[in-house]
C-alpha cells in the first residue's frame, strides 16, 4: 500500500479496535470482505459476521461469502430474512431500499444482541455518498456504522488495499440486490427475482464479469461492459437462449453498456 492508503487502513484499525466487540453486516462482497478481513485484524474472536439470506441475495455472493470466512476463521451468523413480506419492498416505490434496509438491519441488530454484541457496521463508503441512497438513511436511524466511509475509504481505496492484503474479492465486480434489477414502480416478486438470478448467472458463467439483467416485465434488458459487447454479440444466439430458458420472452441488449444503478435515471425526470 501506498502512505496515504496505509495511513487510511491504520486509521481504520485503530476505529475498529475502539468498537471492543463488533458484528458486521456481510455479504461477500468487495466492501464488506475487506472490512471483515481489517475487522479480524483489529478485533479476533470479539468479531460477528452476520448475513441476511433474503430472497434478493444471489446464490453465487454466498459461495463467495463462505470461502472467505473459511480462509479468515471469523465466527458468522446467518439469518433469514423474507424480503417479499416486508412492507413497501413488492410495492418497490423510490423507498423501496429504505424499508429493507431497516428490516434487514433490524435482523441484524436483533441477532447481533443474542451474542452479546451491541454494535453493527455496514460496508458502506465515500463513494456512496454520490448516489441515491435512502438505506443509508435507515441505517443511520438504526445507528449503523460505517467504518470505511469514516476512515476515508472509497470503492477504488477498498479494491487497492485489498489487492495489496491479498483479498481475492480485490477486482471482483459489484452485484447489487437482485431488487435493484426491476424498475421502480414495477411489482417485486419471487418469480421476477429468480428469473434475474438464473439470467445473470448463466452470463456469469459465459465470461460476462461487469453485467446486469434488467427486467422490464417479459422484457430483459441486458447490461455488460463496452468492451464486451462483441463478445456479447458473438454469443447472442447463446445469450438468447439462456436468458430465455430463465422465463423472459425477449432479451435485448442495452447500447449504453453496463451503469451501475442505471435504473435510478427514471427518478430525475
């Protein structure tokens, strides 16, 4: 690491260690691995990781969340949490994110309680300030911490230190919430969320690393990378199919290319 990110990560270990016993938020993710990992450092066994298993978590974080707690033998909990009954998630209004960060969060808190653990820490960092964001709002309410974004930490900041701690998730893509994939107004549903998962992963399994299924009813939408898009075009019959086989009647690609929370554009009109 270079000095100033060096003097970002101590800065964080010294916030962590202040925290005396600490149970974090996560998903296997980019943020929440390498607070877990800093969170290890500074704190062992007074360290809880706790993950909410809902109906939006994809299955292939879980695999990534599992490997990483066996590599850093850090206690975890997991819960179940059932999104779909969570009032205002399946109406999926522009709150939609601050109803289900406050059940998910409330889970949290309630089980972290059960080990005797009164502080909660999310992933959450600078970078998040600069979009739209209502559950930061909830966890806020809940008192959630967020340690990288106090420490300084940006996206870019957490991938460069932990390449540098040798984080394998380092490079790995950002997945949001299976959620996040159908246009706000649009009802939520299982079926809807489950034909997102089995599209996405079948483009995961292609070679597709930065990449979105939309779901526009019967429609998918389909994000991947500028750089990717004659590959995607070489595999369009093969992309068809398979998006296809995941219960959408028509798949069609997106011009634009992969934009992370490229469905928040509808909120500014």
């Amino acid at each position: 690491m270079n000095e100033e990110l060096q003097n970002k990560y101590n800065k964080l270990i010294d916030e962590l260690k202040n925290c005396g016993r600490l149970a974090v938020a996560f998903s296997g993710g980019v943020d929440s691995a390498f607070l877990v990992y800093a969170a290890h450092e500074a704190l062992g066994d007074n360290l809880l990781a706790v993950t909410a298993v809902t109906q939006s978590y994809p299955q292939h974080e879980a695999a990534d969340a599992a490997k990483i707690l066996k590599s850093y033998g850090v206690r975890h909990a997991q819960i179940n949490v059932d999104q779909l009954a969570v009032p205002g998630f399946c109406e999926n209004g522009a709150e939609r994110c601050y109803y289900c960060k406050r059940a998910l969060f409330g889970a949290i808190k309630a089980e972290a309680q059960k080990h005797g653990i009164t502080l909660v820490a999310d992933g959450a960092n600078t970078d998040d300030e600069n979009d739209y964001r209502p559950g930061m709002r909830a966890t806020a309410e809940l008192g959630v911490l967020s340690p990288l974004r106090q420490a300084g930490f940006s996206k870019q900041d957490i991938r460069d230190a932990s390449k540098a701690l040798g984080i394998f998730t380092w490079d790995k893509p950002s997945y949001a919430c299976l959620a996040s994939r159908i246009p706000y107004g649009e009802k939520i549903t299982a079926e809807k969320l489950a034909m997102v998962e089995k599209a996405e992963q079948a483009l995961l399994d292609m070679g597709f690393k930065e990449m979105r299924v939309r779901c526009h009813g019967n429609i998918a939408r389909i994000e991947v990378a500028e750089s990717d898009f004659e590959k995607a075009m070489a595999q369009r019959k093969e992309i068809a199919a398979a998006v296809k086989a995941a219960g959408f009647m028509y798949v069609a690609l997106d011009l634009e290319g992969f934009r992370s929370g490229s469905l928040n554009a509808a909120l500014k009109k």
